[in-house]
C-alpha cells in the first residue's frame, strides 16, 4: 500500500475532507491532493503530523513514506533488487 492510500483511507474513515487535514499541514487543497494521489512527496514532518492527526502509528506511517521514496528512486533500476539486499546488508550491520 502506498503512503497516499493510506492517508486516503483513513482519512475517509474519519469522515475528514482533504481542505482540513491541508490546512493543519499548511498546504493548499491541490497539494494535499497530489501527495494522496503519489503525484508529489510528503516531507517527514508532514508524515509525523499526518500520523497524529489521524491517530495512527508515527512508525508505521514513516516506513510506507520511506518505503515509497524508495520505490520512486529504484523502479527503473534493473538492479534494484541486488541493491536494496546490499543496503539491507549494511543496514543490519549498523544495529549491532
């Protein structure tokens, strides 16, 4: 799932309109819009205020946002796959 369905569903379920949770992230209507849709990237402080405002996890919200950034810089890369085990490779090292 992608981080701009996410906020689309739960917003949805919340029975909030896209023109609030714009205004609490200081963005207009057509931006708020575009991030749903994957058309434009949410910054990190916006995710962490998203997460609040629809009450939901600051960690789970920041793995599917980073998660896509991902995606946006790898899916044309034939060696996708072969880089991403690598940087999982040094990200496991990191944590011991």
């Amino acid at each position: 799932m992608s981080f701009g369905t996410k906020i689309r569903e739960l917003r949805e379920a919340k029975k909030l309109l896209q023109r609030e949770l714009a205004a609490k992230l200081d963005i207009d209507t057509p931006m708020f819009s575009k991030i749903e849709r994957g058309e434009r990237q949410a910054k990190r402080e916006q995710v962490i205020l998203l997460a609040k405002l629809l009450e939901s996890s600051q960690e789970d919200f920041l793995s599917i946002w980073l998660a896509d950034k991902l995606y946006e810089i790898l899916k044309d890369e034939p060696n996708a796959a072969i880089a991403l085990d690598l940087t999982k490779y040094e990200l496991s090292k990191r944590k011991k």
